[in-house]
C-alpha cells in the first residue's frame, strides 16, 4: 500500500528525537504551558519571521481564538472561500461570526480577489485568505483590498508551514496568522496542535488569555474564552520536528516536480504554482474529467488517493443556512469538487513508491510510465 501521507513515516524518521522531547517533559514535571510551549512559540515565531506566537489546541481553535482576539463576534462578517478544509467554515461560525464566501480563481484555487468587494458590507470584519495545498493565495491583491477597507486579514496556513511568498513566509504576510499542527500537515503533532502568530504582541496577548477562558494574570475573566493550549508534549515533539521543516518541504516539492513533469502529456491539470512563491505541496492535487474512474484504478493498486474536499463548506448540513453566497453560486468551486484528486505527497515517499504512483497514473491513461 502506498499511502496518501503517513505520519507514522516521518514518526520513525525522527523516533529518536521524539522520545528524547517526550522523556524531558514527563522528567520535567509541567504538563500545561510552561517553558516548552513557550520555548516552541519562539521558535516557530522566528521560524515564521513575526514577532509573537501562541501555541493553542489545535488549527480551528486557532482561527477562533484570532478572530475573537481581532473583537469579531455576533453579527460580523468574516469573507472567506467555501473551497477549504470545513474547519476555516467552523472556526468563523465557532466565534460567533458569519462565514462570507467567495469563488475562488481556476488556476491557483485560491480565494479570487476580483471577487472580493462585492462581498464586503458595513457588516465585514475580517478577511481570511486560506493557502489551499500549500500554496500562499494571491496576497498582494487581497492585502491591497484589505487595507483599503481597513480589514485585518488573517492567514489560514493550516495547510502551508514553511511556505514562501516573496521574501516572506506564509504567516508573516497578514495581520496574523494560523497554522494547525495535525498529524498528516507539513510541521505535523502526535495529535492535535495549533498556533496563532502576529507581531501584533497586544494580539497575541489577547489570544493568551482567550487560550485558558479569558483569564488575566489574576485569573479574573472579563470576556468568555476557550480552554485551548498547545500540549507541553506536543511543543517539544514539534521543536524536535521544526528543524527538519524545510528540507521535508524541498523534498515534497521535488516529488511534486517529478509527477508534474511526469504526468505533462496527460489529459490532468497538474499543480500551478504561483510566481515568486514556494508551494509546499501540503497536498499534490490533480484535476480530470474522470476523476472517479482514476481514483478507482489506483485504489485497485493499492495507491492512496483522496478528495480534498469533496463537499464545499456551503454544502454541508448546519452550513447553507448560516453561510452568505454571492448571486450566482460559486462555479469554480462547485466545478472543481468533481475533478479534483490528491496523490501521494510527504517526504518519506521513496523514489521507487513516487515511481510507481506514476507508473499507475500513466496506465490510467493508457501511457507506459
Ligand atoms: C485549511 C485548514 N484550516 C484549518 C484547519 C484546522 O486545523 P485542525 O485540524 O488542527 O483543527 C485545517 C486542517 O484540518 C485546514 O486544512
């Protein structure tokens, strides 16, 4: 079996690391925060190239606590895609805000920014720009945007640790930033994780204290939070993982090289990157008219292979009702969810598995590899 993303590959890549990180913080004795979640977020702060970062309990979490740190709540608009992980819908709807979502462009797949203002109203709080598979959206556009209407616009980069734009690095670009250290994700946990990053300290300070319900150094609350922090454990698994981020990413990006390159005379839309950025191919997606009759060939050779995501956020139950839609739907979403397709992507792939992804891709098509 070749699998879609294996945590348990880049576990025994660095089993000795873990053990050693996981051994200090039970001969430590602090089990909530203290110095490894504090020594993480420095870490991952400097990593990131911004000034503060929070460790929370996981990458929804995340986006709820910035956005309730940002003071949006009841009411307020929030503008985002519907082509994303449900989590970006449930965070917005979690703070008690109002997903607004626009179409995404066809080639990137990332939020359009020509669609945008005709989105905003009175009521919009917030922008939140997802960098889909890994890949940063198109951020001068939608900064340009977001400062004309005086919007913070948050990152979700649940998707995209270690991603460049520019000069910078995807969590540096916005207001503030998300990521979620998910198992399968770039910089991935042995369970949950999440961190909320800003050189906004004032921002960052609210996240804290919204982090454990609120509190203040006096443990007096004046505004409900969560109870939400990144596990001690967690830290200092993540600091042992952090400085192997880039050269994992180099290596997905040079599997994602040697598919596209492989897959260049197929009737399949391969991966665009955008210009002056690096996609760190959190996920490697393809798009075909038979997306299902290739999904059924490389399940019967015992090849992973996923949707992400089959159903837009709009389209799940609890959702349509509470989210806004443009007039005129989402056609490039609702177009894409049919011929999407997510290959096998992290960097303990071996070349002899990468070819044999090919290999099946190819035959699919009636090609030799
Ligand atoms: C784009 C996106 N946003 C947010 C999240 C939420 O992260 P988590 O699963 O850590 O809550 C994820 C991951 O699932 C994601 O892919």
């Amino acid at each position: 079996m070749i699998h879609l993303a294996s945590p348990l590959a880049q576990y025994r890549a660095h089993d000795a690391d873990i053990a050693a990180a996981i051994a200090r913080v039970l001969n430590g004795g602090v089990y909530i925060l203290g110095d490894e979640v504090e020594n993480f977020e420095r870490a991952f702060a400097a990593y990131c190239g911004v000034g503060h970062a929070a460790g929370v309990g996981n990458g929804t979490d995340a986006l709820v606590l910035a956005i309730k740190a940002l003071g949006i709540g009841a009411g307020d608009e929030v503008i985002t895609v519907s082509h994303t992980a449900l989590a970006t819908g449930a965070a917005i709807l979690a703070a008690d805000a109002v997903p607004v979502l626009v179409d995404i462009d066809p080639v990137y797949y990332t939020i359009d920014p020509a669609l945008i203002e005709a989105s905003i109203t009175p009521r919009t709080r917030a922008i939140i720009a997802v960098h889909i598979y890994g890949q940063a959206a198109d951020m001068d556009a939608i900064g340009a945007i977001a400062k004309r209407h005086r919007l913070p616009l948050i990152e979700d980069c649940a998707q995209a640790a270690g991603g460049r734009y520019g000069q910078m690095r995807t969590g540096a670009i916005g207001d503030v930033a998300c990521f979620s250290f998910y198992p399968t994700k770039n910089l991935g946990a042995i369970g949950d994780g999440g961190m909320v990053v800003s050189n906004d300290q004032a921002l960052i300070a609210r996240v804290k204290q919204l982090r454990q319900y609120g509190w203040d150094a006096s443990r007096q609350t004046r505004e409900i939070g969560l109870n939400s922090r990144l596990d001690p454990l967690q830290a200092a698994i993540l600091g042992a993982k952090l400085p192997h981020l880039d050269a994992d990413n180099a290596r997905r990006g040079a599997i994602a090289a040697r598919y596209s390159g492989a897959f260049a005379d197929l009737a399949l839309t391969v991966p665009a990157i955008r210009a002056g950025t690096q996609h760190v191919f959190h996920l490697y997606v393809v798009a075909l008219d038979d997306r299902d009759g290739l999904m059924a060939h490389l399940a019967a050779r015992k090849i992973g292979a996923a949707v992400h995501y089959p159903v837009p956020v709009h389209g799940h139950g609890g959702y349509s009702e509470r989210v806004v839609l443009p007039e005129g739907g989402l056609p490039v979403t609702a177009c894409l969810v049919n011929r999407i397709v997510s290959l096998p992507m992290y960097p303990e792939l071996t070349d002899d598995e990468v070819a044999q992804v090919i290999a099946a891709v190819r035959g699919f098509f009636g090609k030799a590899a």
